[in-house]
C-alpha cells in the first residue's frame, strides 16, 4: 500500500455501531476553508500589509447509506425496532428530538485511519422509490471539539495493519 494516497471507504462506525453500506462516490470531506481577515495600509494599494488568520479548516463529511435495514435505520435515525432488538421485524421513527453524538472512526481501504473523538450524526431518509435506485439516509457529520480539548479529528495508520507491516520483514528473515 502505498501510504502518499488516501481513498476508498473499507468501514465506517459511529458510536460503537458498524454502519451498512455507503454509496459508491457519495463520501465528501466537505467543511469550510480555512478564514482570515486582510489589513490594508493607504501606503501600501496593491496587497495587504497583513493577514490575520480567524478560523482553521473544518470537515463535515457527508454520505448516503444506503443499506436499510431496521437496525442501520435506528442507528442513523433514532426511534425504535418492532419485534426486539436480535431480530427485528420493523422500525418506527422517533417521536422526540434525536441527538446522536460520538465517536466515528473510518478506515480507509489504502491503510489510513480518520478518527473524530466526537461527531454529531445528522441523518434523514431520502432518496426515490423507484426500479433503478434505492432509498437511502442521507448522513452529514458534524466535527465538534472533543471535551478533553484534543484534536477534532486525526489520521493514522490503521493499527493492525500497521503491525502486520512491522513484523512481516521480521518473519520473512526467520
């Protein structure tokens, strides 16, 4: 693997819940660029004297899933499973306010890892009914600063693959 490039979804989990499939080409970072503000002299009419940052890059990915079943569908949306939780039989949808939030680790099928340490789900069922596409939940992450004050977001080996990297030479020596 080359570890330059970074591409493919291999899993996506949020809040301890592996997430069903993601459609092909909807993942986007999104998020906003980085934002500063200018400061112009009259002396100088050309280019700012300075620029003063105000704000880093956000993320806010967003994707559509598009494996319904019940399970995928409280996990995403709230509400509840009809027939109990090993195997359910339906899903209602929530009658309060949901707040999902947590953690969302993706790992990459090129060997990275993105972690958000805290992540807030924002999800509605979208899509068509129709004999060429399928329903989906349309997903956006909010990135929201962890508590213990780290970073919103990081990005890493993914650690088993890592290992397996490290010992492999070893085991080819003995």
């Amino acid at each position: 693997m080359n570890k330059n490039f970074m591409y493919g979804i291999g899993s996506l989990s949020f809040g301890g819940f592996k997430v069903g499939y993601i459609e092909k080409g909807s993942f986007d970072f999104g998020g906003k660029e980085p934002e500063s503000v200018d400061v112009d002299a009259e002396q100088v009419p050309d280019a700012p004297v300075l620029s003063l940052t105000q704000k880093n890059g956000t993320i806010e990915p967003t994707f559509n899933l598009i494996q319904l079943d019940y399970k995928n569908l409280k996990n995403a949306l709230g509400g509840d499973l009809i027939g109990g939780d090993e195997a359910p039989t339906g899903w209602s949808a929530p009658s309060v306010l949901i707040d999902k939030s947590g953690e969302c680790v993706i790992d990459l099928v090129s060997g990275q890892r993105i972690t958000i340490p805290n992540g807030k789900l924002l999800a509605n069922l979208s899509g068509k009914l129709t004999l060429t596409e399928v329903a989906k939940i349309a997903c956006k992450l909010k990135v929201q600063k962890p508590e213990n004050g780290g970073a919103p977001y990081t990005i890493t080996d993914i650690p088993e693959q890592a290992a397996a990297a490290q010992s492999a030479p070893e085991q080819a020596e003995g």
